[in-house]
C-alpha cells in the first residue's frame, strides 16, 4: 500500500535555482526526486514542497512529501536519501503522515530569518549566507518599523511586480529585529508570504536602519500599496527558510501540529 512521507531538509540554495523544478535548471527538489529514485527504484517521484525558495535562497528546516510503495521504514529514509544526496542538501528528519496530508494545505504559518553582515568589511566566508551592510545600523528604529508589518494588511508594495497570487493579503505574527556582534537578524513570521516579500521587507528595513526612512513610513507604504516607493528587494543569500507550521486532521478525528 502506498504510503505518504514527510521529509525533513536542510539546504543551501547557494548553487541552486530554487526550489521548484524546471527545465534545464539545476534545482533542489530535483536532487531530492533523483535521490528517492535512486533509493527506493521508483520513477517520476511527485514531491510537494512548502514553498518556493527563490535562487540562492536557503533553508533550514524545508518540508516535503512523496508517496511511495517501498518497504524502506518511514524513520530511515533519512539514511537511505543522505546515501544519494549532495553535501548541500541534507535529509534530517523522516517519517509517515496521513495519506490526505498535503503540505501546502495543512500549513498555517512560515518563519524566515534574514541575515545581514553589519561590519566595515565582509568576512569572505559569509558571502553565501549575509548581506554585508557597513553602515551601521538603527536596530531599535528597525523593530519600531518591523511592528508597523503585524497584523492582517494588503502587501502589494512589498511583493514583486510581476506576482501572479489571487490576493496579496497576508497576516504577519511577529517580526523582531536582534544584533549580536556584528551580525543583525529579521525574523518574521506569517500565515504565508508573496513572491520576494521578506526580501522587500529586509530592504525597506535598511532604509529604516540607516535614517533613510522614518520607521513610521511603514504604516505609509502599506497603505499607498505602491512598490516603487518601498525598499529594494535584498539580495537572496541572507534568506532562510526557518519553520514551516502545519496542522492535519482525518476523518477519523487524528489529529497533530508539527512544530
């Protein structure tokens, strides 16, 4: 009998054009596919991400699913799959869910940090994984801003042009601006995201961060629902994917959050 499987990932997307799959682009979920076909035998393996990560965009906690009929136990296909992936992606995590779970479904809610080098000089090691910034930056006007993001609003200026989503509201839960060293972390959580919002949202942040723009503007900018006046779209390598929250009940009344 078929069996519906739930991965764990951890990836950096430094080499990769995204999540999703495509045509003659080289991407994660088409390591993961091939990585199943090769562990289990099966072909034209469908697995369902949570999200799609832009190129060079990492994750750390990534969720995905496939059915299949092999008899490998749900628990080691962590083993099975780390065998046939390449040392950017690692499976950590594995185990069986119920069959009508789907992920994209049953997800409530998404946690991503952005990371930015706050120093004069980048340290070349964290190239992949930081936006460097030299100036430094107003990390108590940054949280004033990042608080003017909670609640439920309409975010088309902080979503790409060209975004193809039936709405652009969103609800935002928490969004917290931390320093420690020379580092700074935007954390940001929501019920879900637009294409290139946290991005957006990092941007306009550092616009707040180096006295650019009031932080208040925020509220502004929201309301207008004009992107050429909010902040540029930072780079992709400071953005993880933290957490994926999700939720599933049965019929039969099973139910369990992940978190």
């Amino acid at each position: 009998m078929p069996r519906n499987i739930l991965l764990h990932v951890s990836f950096d997307g430094s080499l990769y054009h995204g999540w999703q799959m495509q045509k003659n682009a080289h991407t994660v979920s088409a390591e993961i596919s091939h990585a199943i076909s090769m562990a289990t035998g099966e072909q034209a393996i469908q697995l369902i991400g949570a999200s799609r990560t832009d190129a060079g965009v990492h994750a750390m906690d990534y969720p995905c699913h496939f059915t299949t009929e092999s008899s490998i136990p749900a628990d080691r296909f962590t083993y099975a799959l780390n065998m046939y992936l390449p040392d950017d992606i690692v499976c950590r995590k594995s185990y069986e869910v119920p069959e009508d779970f789907h992920i994209l479904a049953d997800t409530y809610k998404k946690t991503y940090v952005y990371v930015i080098a706050n120093r004069q000089f980048p340290m070349p090691f964290e190239r992949r994984y930081s936006w460097h910034l030299p100036k430094e930056l107003d990390i108590d006007a940054m949280n004033q801003a990042a608080a003017c993001f909670l609640g439920t609003h309409d975010f088309l200026a902080f979503c790409s042009s060209d975004t193809t989503t039936k709405t652009t509201i969103r609800t935002i839960f928490d969004f917290h601006v931390t320093k420690q060293d020379e580092m700074v972390y935007l954390e940001v959580t929501g019920d879900g995201f637009l294409y290139n919002m946290v991005r957006i949202m990092a941007g306009t942040l550092r616009e707040v961060g180096i006295g650019k723009m009031d932080p208040l503007y925020v509220k502004t900018l929201i309301e207008k629902k004009d992107r050429t006046k909010s902040g540029m779209t930072a780079p992709p390598q400071g953005l993880f994917l933290k957490k994926v929250y999700f939720h599933h009940t049965n019929e039969e009344g099973f139910s369990w959050v992940e978190s």
